[in-house]
C-alpha cells in the first residue's frame, strides 16, 4: 500500500482554496471552535483516509480518529473526526469528504467484483484498466487496490500489450506472429501480452509464443473454447477477459475459468453514501 505525497494533497488543496475560505471571513468567527465527523450511510470498504486526514492537518486541525484504507465498515459508522478552529474545520470539510466519497466508492466496488469472482474461480484476478480519471491516477490506483483489486498495466513504459492498431505496420497476421517470438527473445525478462477478439487468432497467438491474451468483447461460448485449447496445449499462458466488464456480469466471465478480468467500471461507478456531522465544542 502507498499514501499519496505532501505535494499531491497540497496541490488539491490549493485548487479548492487558492486564497481563503470568502463565506467563513465574513462571520467573525476567529473565536469558535469546532468538531467534525464524517460518517457513512452504507456498508463500504474504507480508502484514502490518510490523506483526507492529512488534508485535515495541512489546514491546521487536530485529527482524532481515523479507520486506516482497507477496512469494511457499516452503515452509521464513522470514518474520520477531527477538530479546530471553526473557519479550517469548513476549509477542510469538503475536501476531506469528498475525497472518501470517490475513493471509498471505487474500492467498495472493487471488492464487491472480487467477490464475486471468487464464488466461481478462486484463481482469478480483478484488474483494473489504464482508464483512471486524468490527473488522478494514483488516487484511483489506491482506491482499487483497497477493494482487492490489482493494476492491470501501471502505465505504457512498464508492461507489453499488443492492441489491433499496433499490427497495422505488419502487411499480415502471419508477419505480426513471426515478431512475437523475435520480441521473446529481445526483451527476455518481460512478459509479451496481445489482445484478441476471435477463436483462430487466439490459437495462433498461442501457438507463436504469446505469453498472455486479452480477450476483448468476445461472446461466453468462445472464450470457453479458447479456455480449453489453451489448458490442453499451453496451460502457462494467461487468459483475461476485457470489454464492458462490471458487477452485473464479471461472475459470468469468471466462471469460464480464466486468469483475470481487465475492467475500468470501478473508477465510474459513482459516490458512496457518506455524511458529516459538524458542532461547535467551544
């Protein structure tokens, strides 16, 4: 697990108040002290609380409670509470929550997919996409990996995956296959993942040395077929499942025996349910 940098909560922090709080200066308030709790109003699984308590202390609150990422909580419970002076209790009020309230959401859905993958094949992994909201990518990553989900790829400079529009420079399939052993031998200690989308050009990826194959939008009956080939001929290659993958059919996917499910649903599946309770202590 990873927290996000000083910097990145600044940087958020400063695109809410790039100057001061413009309601709370007028209400001559310096004298008033205040306490904030933010709670949810269904059962989630906790992510980014660090950092919403960061954002908390970066504004010069006192922190008085957090539950740490990764933990499953119910409905009326509370995730954070802190205190301080009235006017950076509502600086920091919107920030901290809504923080949670993305990223609580995405985990918590992450780990409803999980779930239900491992009803029907223990051996399969929830992996999420590239797809993360701009600017977020790290927020979305932490958020998915306290639902028990993994990255699929981190980013282009760090795994190999072959998409349709990388085989345009070759004249044929044929050509495109003979590179894929060339490539096993240039890059040795990596992994070479292609994506395809019918029967014989799975087998063939197989059959010249793909080490991975991402199955995009292909119909149950022939990502079973594909299944069965691969576990009869190249039982060490890998099998994920990619295209339109959510909570309504990922045990459906799951359950053709493959290695992974590729989704980017987690990242837009909403906001939890949380709310805050705010009173003056003195």
């Amino acid at each position: 697990m990873f927290n996000l940098s000083i910097s990145e909560i600044e940087k958020y922090i400063q695109e809410d108040i790039p100057y001061f709080d413009l309601t709370t200066s007028l209400q001559n308030c310096q004298d008033k002290k205040a306490q904030l709790e933010v709670y949810t109003r269904e059962d989630i699984i906790v992510s980014c609380t660090e950092e919403s308590a960061k954002i908390a202390e970066l504004l010069g609150c006192k922190v008085d409670f957090f539950v740490k990422s990764k933990q499953k909580i119910s409905k009326g419970e509370i995730l954070l509470k802190y205190r301080g002076a009235y006017e950076d209790i509502h600086k920091a009020w919107r920030l901290s929550q809504v923080l949670l309230e993305y990223s609580c959401k995405i985990s918590t859905q992450a780990y409803r997919m999980k779930k239900q993958i491992e009803e029907v094949n223990k051996n399969c992994e929830l992996l999420t996409t590239r797809k993360t909201f701009p600017f977020s990518k790290r927020f979305c990553i932490k958020a998915a990996i306290c639902g028990g989900a993994m990255p699929h790829r981190l980013g282009l400079s760090e795994s190999i995956l072959f998409f349709d529009g990388h085989r345009l420079i070759y004249k044929d399939n044929n050509e495109f296959y003979k590179v894929i052993k060339e490539l096993k031998t240039k890059i040795t200690e990596k992994k070479i993942s292609v994506e395809s989308e019918d029967f014989e050009d799975a087998i063939a990826l197989m059959q010249n040395g793909a080490d991975m194959i991402q199955l995009d939008k292909i119909d149950f009956e022939t990502l079973r077929k594909i299944v069965s080939y691969k576990n009869e001929n190249y039982p060490y290659i890998k099998i994920l499942a990619a295209g339109g993958i959510n909570l309504s059919n990922v045990k459906d996917y799951a359950s053709c025996e493959i290695d992974g499910v590729v989704t980017s649903s987690v990242y837009v599946s909403g906001m939890s349910n949380l709310s805050s309770n705010i009173k003056i202590i003195e």
